[in-house]
C-alpha cells in the first residue's frame, strides 16, 4: 500500500450552502459544492474525467447516483462510481480517486457529496436492523453513547472531558464566519444542556445539516500549474469492522481507528508527533477522544488535562478542528475537515491559521452503527504541503 | 407529521428461528458445527471460520451488562412517549453481546457488569422480545 502516496493532490475544494437550508436537494448541494471545487482549483468542469459521488444516504436505495451527477455536470467521465463509506467517504473517497489515476483510468477526479438531511420534515434514519430498533435504540447517537460509557468506565474518564472537547471545538468556531454554532460555549453551558441519550447531552452532538461538499484530485505535476498551492495526499489509511458486537467474537480493543492511523502513517513515512494540525471526525465528542488516542496522539489518561491546558487549539501541541469541527461548524460527513484541512496548508485561514502549517491529519469515520452488527468504517489523510 | 408505530421483528430465513424461540420463552442463537462460535447477528456463514454449518442452540440467559444509554429524546417518535428509557448492550456468558433494554431497575441503577437474566416481554399476541433484568442474586 501507498505506492500511490506522494504522486497525487488535493487541487481544489468546495462547499455548497450549509446548515439548515430546505427546499434545496441533495443534487443540488452536490452540483453547488462541484461547481465551487472545480473553480477552486482552477479548472474547467469539462476537464474532469473521472467522478466519484457519494449516495446521500436519505434517498435510500437507488442505482447508478453518479452517473446522474456527471449527467447534471454534462461530464463524459472515463471512470464514474458511487461510494459509500458514510462519515468515512470524504477521506476514502480520496483513497479512490488516487487507485483510479494512479490505474489510468482517468486523470482529474472530481469527489463530490450533497445531503438533504430532513427532505420531508420527518427523520429518514427508519431503518434500522430488527435487534436494534425495537428496543428503541435509533441511529449514531445510541451507538456512540455505548462506546463513551466504555471509554469512561475503562479510563476513569471525567464528564469534564467530553464538555472540553465541545467547548474546544466552539472556541475555534469563533474564528470561523461559515461555522454554524457560533455562540460562545463554557464548560458551564455544555453541562446545562439537555440529554439526547445519556451520557450525551446536545452539545455532544453536531447539528445535523444539509449541504454538500467537493474535492478535486489530480496529480502533483498537474496541480502545479493550476490555481492553488499544491497540497499533498502523503498518507492513507482505512479500517473496516463490527463495533462493540463482535461477529468474530476476537476483537476486544476499545479504540477504533488503530488500523487506518497505522496504514495512513505508514504509507506517509511520518509519526503523530510530526503533525502541525489535526481535522479529526467529531459527529460526537466521544469521536475525537477516540481519534485522539488511536491516531496516537494523547494517552486516554493524559486527554483531560491536555484539553484543559490548552494543548488542542492554537498556539498548542496540536491544534485540532479548528474550524469548529462537525461540532460547530455542520456535518458535512467529513468533506468539511477535508476542506479545512487543505486551507490549512494553503495558509488561507487568516484568524485561524495554524502557524507554518505543513502536514495535516484528516480522519473520516463512519457506517451503519445502527444496523445488526454495528459496522463502521474509518478513514484518514495525511495532507502535506508542498 | 406522520403517527409512526413502534417497529416489531420480521425474521428473515437467518433470524426467523431467534424470534419463534423468544415466543417461546426461549433463547438461542446459531452455533456453528465447526468452531463452536455463538453467531450474532445470525447469518449463512460463520464469521469465523467460514462454515455454513450450525445449530439453533439454547443458551443461559445470563450475562452482564456491557453499555447502556438512557435515551431522552428518541429519533424515532414511536419512542418519544416512553422516554427517559433504557437501552442497553449485554453481554452473555456464552460471549455474544446483544442490543436489548434492561426492565425492572430503575434507570439510576444501571451498571456497567451489572449481572442480568433474560426475561421475554410479549409486545403482540405473536411477538416477545427477551430483555434482561438485574440478577437479585448469584445463579
Ligand atoms: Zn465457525
């Protein structure tokens, strides 16, 4: 693995609208953020020939969703497929289009993602597995619940901690006009707010958002003609597995991801220490304490105190979400901390700007922890400038 | 807004056998001929090793809770009526950890390794869900 690492990069990058914006379709916001992309990076959109969309998922079943991307964008591409790696596709999404350039199949890849998260005013998470939904036990929020109780009851982990990580990602909002969830958090305020599924309170919890997001991907050789600096994909990994219900019955270990960060710094030749910021995937907080010890940046021991000394926004260790993250900013299933991270190296991120930023991890997580077994995918990037 | 009702079990081929046993008051799950491993959730091949061999076999009931969460505000409105409510994952003695709601204890009392026994809650005339209950004393 890896062979591709180092040859490709992120061109250029795009958001549609964001937040809550009815009345728009899941096409819609993906053709938005394409159009913004391809822009960003310089091109025209008929230069892209190779197109990896990503199934919204509340459209539910339906065949052949990137072929009428490309139709909506008037692409011929040469190599056009959905993916579906739920919050995992924006960086695995990236895995791909690099396998597809690096195969020949194409040369500029344009990965592209929209979602109507409430198209008819009811939620569309209906589906669950028959183990799981009648006992009432509905969607992510549940699932992640389980696996904070875990962490807690495994490391001593303090309440205080899960309220850093959301007051962190709050305070780096400030600095971030698109953000959503502006409004200046404290520790006080997140333990005020209600709970959705105990130990969760909503400021464990992203807002849910409708909106789309776009990545084009190209080689180095050809970015460096084009508009921006080259930001490079130096790093990729991947992990797939049943969570907490184990079919194989092995796997015991609490901290999901240890294989995608073993893979992603592999491939990059770098360690967690060398990295200059982190877009870590935080639909809820738990996430990020996950990510926080399996990328092998903090010891489960050590998080609380490390929130709280500071070590995780600007001007610490290692400044992480610093565009608010899901948690303030929407949840654009990871195509948002793509984005930011990628700004990050640019050096274009003004009031958050991370000092002489040259390598970024992106983590992307995501699948169908509702579903019988739980199954989550997990996926990283390390970006370095060039 | 739509009235949604609360989502009961349709068995398919693999997971009908679960169901028409906890309508019997009964708890079992696939074991494979093979290695011997519970299947959960039930399926055509072992997760293991492979083998599309198996037994409908009985198990204890027994088991310890693992996680659980109270949930407050249900996705699902079907739900909504009985929140604050419980749902919880426990792990049995035979290995398998099921999704399941803990009944007969009160919400403050939950605990991670609490010891839990199956009990089967008739929901309709033709469906029972096992759920658990604390285990007042050691079995
Ligand atoms: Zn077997």
């Amino acid at each position: 693995m890896g062979t591709a690492c180092g040859k490709y990069a992120i061109a250029g990058v795009g958001v549609s609208r964001f937040g809550k914006v009815p009345g728009v379709s899941a096409m819609g916001f993906t053709l938005e953020a394409s159009k913004r992309a391809v822009e960003d990076a310089g091109l025209e959109m008929r230069a892209v020939d190779g197109l990896l969309a990503v199934m919204p998922a509340a459209i539910g079943e339906q065949h052949g969703w990137a072929a009428r991307v490309a139709a909506y964008l008037g692409l011929d591409p040469s190599f056009c497929t959905t993916l579906d790696m739920g919050g995992a596709t924006a960086c695995g999404a990236v895995h791909v289009a690099m396998a597809a350039i690096e195969a020949g199949y194409c040369s500029v890849v344009l990965c592209a993602f929209g979602t109507q998260t409430w198209p008819q005013g009811v939620p569309l998470q209906l589906f669950g597995s028959e183990f799981h939904l009648v006992y009432g036990d509905v969607g992510a929020i549940c699932f992640t619940g389980f696996i904070r109780r875990r962490q807690q009851f495994e490391y001593n982990l303090p309440d205080e901690l899960y309220g850093r990580v959301a007051v962190t990602c709050r305070a780096h909002a400030q600095r971030n006009p698109e953000a959503q969830m502006r409004k200046p958090m404290t520790l006080d305020d997140y333990f005020h707010s209600r709970w959705v599924a105990e130990p969760l309170r909503l400021f464990d919890c992203c807002p849910n958002t409708d909106g789309g997001g776009a990545i084009v991907v190209t080689s180095v050789e050809r970015a460096r003609d084009l508009r921006q600096p080259v930001v490079r994909i130096i790093g990729v990994g991947q992990e797939h597995r049943a969570e907490v219900i184990v079919p194989t019955g092995d796997y015991q270990e609490l901290w999901g991801g240890t294989g995608a960060a073993r893979r992603a710094y592999a491939s990059a030749g770098i360690v967690a220490a060398d990295l200059d910021c982190a877009q870590l995937y935080d639909a809820f907080t738990p996430r990020v304490v996950n990510d926080l010890v399996a990328y092998g940046i903090a010891a489960p021991e050590e998080l609380d105190r490390a929130f709280a000394r500071g070590e995780f926004t600007f001007g610490g260790r290692l400044p992480v979400n610093t565009a608010g993250g899901l948690l303030s900013e929407g949840h654009l299933w990871g195509f948002g901390h793509v984005r930011e991270g990628v700004r990050q190296l640019r050096g274009e991120c003004s009031d958050r700007q991370v000092a002489d930023a040259k390598l970024c991890l992106v983590t992307g997580y995501g699948g169908a922890p509702h579903e019988s077994p739980p199954t989550v995918s997990y996926s990283a990037l390390v970006l370095g400038r060039d | 807004m739509f009235t949604l009702e609360k989502p009961l079990p349709r068995g398919t081929e693999d997971t009908a056998p679960f169901w028409e046993a906890a309508l019997r008051g009964e708890l079992r799950l696939q074991r494979c001929r093979a290695c011997g491993h519970y299947r959960f959730p039930p399926a055509v091949l072992c997760p293991r090793c492979s083998s599309e061999g198996y037994e409908w076999a009985s198990l204890s009931g027994k088991g310890r809770v693992f996680s659980w969460v109270v949930v407050h505000q249900s996705q699902y409105p079907a739900f909504n009526e009985d929140a604050p409510y419980n749902v919880a994952i426990v792990e049995l003695d035979e290995g398998p950890r099921l999704h399941t709601q803990i009944v007969d204890c009160p919400l403050e009392e939950l605990t991670i390794g609490m010891p839990v026994e199956v009990v089967f809650e008739k929901v309709r005339e033709d469906v029972v869900l096992p759920k658990f209950r604390p285990r007042r004393r050691s079995a």
